[in-house]
C-alpha cells in the first residue's frame, strides 16, 4: 500500500512526498482508512509508530473537503498531555497543511496567553491544546467549542495517569454531541477502556504491536551500584565512551536539577527538563539537545512520552520509575525506525523491586552487570561482572541487538 491509494487529495500527497514519505506505517494504514469514513477510532499504539500522521493526515483530508465557515470557528480539537507533545504535534499538522486553505494553533500553559488569545480571535481550523489551558481560554470566552467536527486524545493513557480526567470531562460537556472521536493510547487498560465507552460511539480498534511495524532494537541493561555512585557512574559512562546524546531520566524534579548541575560541574554540558521549568527553558534545553550543543537532557517522565528525537542513541535511568509502564515509554525514546540503540538502568538496592515489575511487564529477564570498582555494597541475584575492556561508545553487531518487544495489555 501507498499513500497515493489512500485517497488523499492532491495537496495532501504533495506535503506527503516533501516529507519523503512514500508508504505509510502500520498504524497509518490500519487508522487511516476507517477515519476517512468518519467513524470514531479507538487506537493503540506506542510512539515512534507514526502514530501522530495517523490522525493527522485524515482529519486534514476531511476538513478540506467540508464546508468553509465564516471566521474559521474551531472544528478539530486535538487534546494532549504535555506541552512539548501539543508542539510537537502541531508542526506535523503545519508540515502535512501547508498547501490547503486551513489554519492551525496551538495552546498551552506556562506562558503568557494574550498571544493564543490574539491568534484565536483570527480564527483558526485546528487547535492543539493541553487540557488545563483550554479550559483557562474558554472561560475567558477566548474561544468556543461549539463548531467540533473532530476530537483527538492523544497520549489519553498519559492524561489519565497525570490527572487530567476530571478536565476531560469538563471539556467533553462544552463538545457538540455530534462529532467524530478519535482516541489514541498506548495501551488498552481497563481506565482507557472506560474512557472510550463513555467517548466513542461504535469505534473501529486499531492495533499497531511491535512485531508488526518498525523492527525496534534496544539493547537493555542493567549497571547495579549504589544510589551514592551512581552520579559518578553515569559520569564515567558519558566521558569514557565519548557519547554525544543522552538522554537521562530521574524520579523527582529536584533530582534532575542536582544531576545536571553535577554533570555540568564535571565538563559535560547538560540540562534539565521537567514541570517546574518555565516553558521557553523547556524549549531551549529541548533545542539545544537536537542541535547537538547540549550533550545530556536529563528529564522527568514528562519527556517518556512524544518527544521526537530522531535516532537517539543512549538513554539512561538513572533512576528506575515506579510505574514499570513508563520504563516502556523511557527507553522507546532509543532504538526508533530500526536503528539500534541502548537503554542502561543504574539500579541501587531500593529498586530491585522495580526491576521485578518491568521484567514481569516485558516477560523477560533483563541483563545486569556491575562496573570495576563500582561494586555495590549489597548483594545482587544474577549479576555478573562487566568486561574491564567495555567500551561504552561501541554499539553491538546489529545480530546481538535485543528485539525489544513492547505489549500492549487488553
């Protein structure tokens, strides 16, 4: 299948082929065909699957082709968790609309609203929007949902987990009863399920597994060592193998501040990203990241999700999460469109158990080793020493690369 047999228009295929996309992803052809019929989605896929052009290049296809309304009223609605992910998502949109008659926008808090007020009293087709800031410009009659032909939860697992379903329910109830529902997730848990009985109406489930799209590689490991050493640990692992890219993952907020000032402090440019950052430091340290001129983003789980870093090689917990989902959203942020990529765990004694989880979640067991001289004080099941030879900027033969299989639960 082509994206030409998809019944695009014109202008959609000319965006389509400036992105140099000729064939479309697993998810895009399960999702795609059943949107351009205008029946409601019920979606499960992981990011990095192409997941965002899924609903992106059908709702542009069906706004084109409907009727103009006076002063561009909003008439798609693509609700998101984060404020990177609402950003991330709009450039596909503008990227995909750049030869139709729409407009589109984005909103979100954390920085001044005046400029989206502005923007919105211009009229625009399509909104990207986190659902607390939505809220905040519908109050202030900044806008109006009465015109939604299409809504979108992106990420809707993700807004579960950070709280934001009473917000949703708020939201659904200024909605026109008649309209299209599209709901993509990572998963199929029970909460999204009764999330989707209460939203769409006779959904067609799409399903996108692993096995079925990209041939993700992530080499998983795990470095057992002290909580104590573990900043000096992941220090040695950056300069001694040289690597340009990480991207790192703490537990707290404050945790991710003390680790990037340390690696600062040890010649390694870096910084931190996380909720308590103001949005255009966010946005910096993201772009700076990309560009290459900051070698270590250390982040909260608000970066597990969305953010399009393309062929990111190293990603490290520095501290495992609690949640053993979200270990599956950290390291799918490596090893993206068949390029092969690492995934280390520094795990301390308080974190076996965390360890038991996410083996239980990938059914399998994870490998773990310990660093000369970083040998932890307490005992370790299963771990044997790593090479004193290692080199840690050396990626493995392709062959040796562990398929890394996430499942999505029903």
């Amino acid at each position: 299948m082509s994206f030409n047999t998809l019944g695009f228009s014109n202008a959609l295929l000319k965006a389509i082929n400036k992105k140099g996309y000729t064939t479309p992803s697993p998810i895009q052809e399960k999702a795609i065909p059943p949107i351009l019929e205008k029946k409601d989605v019920l979606a499960s896929a992981q990011t990095g699957t192409g997941k965002t052009a899924g609903f992106t290049l059908p709702l542009l296809q069906l706004l084109s082709q409907g009727q103009k309304l006076r002063k561009r009223p909003v008439r798609a609605l693509v609700l998101t968790p984060t404020r990177e992910l609402a950003a991330q998502i709009l450039d596909n949109v503008k990227a995909y609309s750049e030869f139709l008659d729409l407009r589109s926008m984005v909103i979100f808090g954390g920085v001044n609203a005046n400029p989206q007020i502005r923007a919105l009293r211009s009229g625009v087709d399509i909104l990207v929007a986190t659902p607390g800031r939505l809220l905040d410009l519908h109050n202030q009659r900044a806008l109006s949902l009465a015109n939604i032909e299409i809504l979108v939860l992106d990420e809707a697992d993700r807004m579960l987990d950070m709280g934001f379903q009473r917000d949703l329910n708020k939201i659904l109830k200024l909605l026109p009863a008649k309209r299209q529902n599209l709901l993509f997730s990572a998963t199929f848990s029970k909460e999204i399920k009764q999330l989707a009985n209460g939203i769409l109406n006779h959904p067609v489930w799409v399903e996108a597994t692993p096995e079925n799209t990209t041939a993700e590689k992530v080499d998983q490991k795990i470095y057992r060592v002290d909580q104590k050493r573990k900043s000096e640990l992941i220090i040695k692992f950056i300069s001694e193998g040289n690597w340009k890219q990480v991207l790192v993952f703490t537990r707290t907020k404050h945790g991710a501040n003390r680790l990037s000032e340390k690696m600062v402090k040890s010649g390694i440019s870096a910084a931190a990203i996380h909720g308590n950052k103001s949005q255009g430091a966010r946005t910096k340290a993201l772009g700076g990241f990309k560009k290459g001129t900051i070698r270590v983003l250390v982040a909260t789980d608000i970066a597990a999700r969305g953010l399009d870093i393309p062929l990111l090689p190293h990603v490290v917990n520095f501290e495992l999460p609690n949640i053993s989902e979200d270990y599956v959203h950290r390291i799918g942020r490596t090893g993206r469109a068949g390029a092969s990529g690492e995934a280390i765990s520094l795990v301390c004694q308080d974190e076996l158990s965390y360890v038991r989880g996410i083996e239980k979640l990938l059914g399998e067991k994870l490998q773990s080793e310990v660093v000369e001289g970083f040998e932890p004080t307490t005992s370790f099941e299963n771990t044997k020493p790593a090479s004193k030879n290692r080199s840690y900027n050396k990626p493995k033969p392709k062959g040796n690369n562990r398929n890394y299989k996430r499942r999505s639960r029903r």
